[in-house]
C-alpha cells in the first residue's frame, strides 16, 4: 500500500480532515464556555438590579416584573 503514487496525498487529506474538524470541535467549545460566562454575568446583573419581592406582578414578563424596559 506505501507503494501507491497517491499515498501521501490520502494520508495528507486524513491529517488535513482531522485537523479541520479538530479546530471546529475546540472553536464550539471556546465559544460555549464564553457564552456560558457571559450568560453568568447578565443573570448576575440582572438579579442585582430587579431583586425579587412580593410587590412585583407574576405574569412572567421581566420587563413587568421590574417596572421598566430593557432599552
């Protein structure tokens, strides 16, 4: 099989693939531990700001809940 003229091509491919799918697969779990932190500290700020109370209506809308927008 080493004697084939095109062996180092195929196993030049196979490395090339792996590499590619190998940096997608780290690149999306990059990006979900970002997402994740980031995440994190918006429902951090988000419970900082609009504490919960008896006071606030329960209709499920954030917006409502803390008397003003996200604008």
């Amino acid at each position: 099989m080493s004697h084939d003229p095109h062996f180092g091509f195929v196993v030049a491919a196979y490395v090339l693939a792996l590499a590619v799918i190998g940096g997608m697969i780290a690149a999306v779990a990059f990006e979900y531990r970002r997402l994740r932190r980031a995440l994190a500290v918006v429902e951090a700020l988000g419970q900082q700001q609009c504490p919960p109370d008896k006071s606030s209506p329960q209709s499920g809308d954030p917006q409502e809940a803390c008397g003003e927008g996200l604008e």
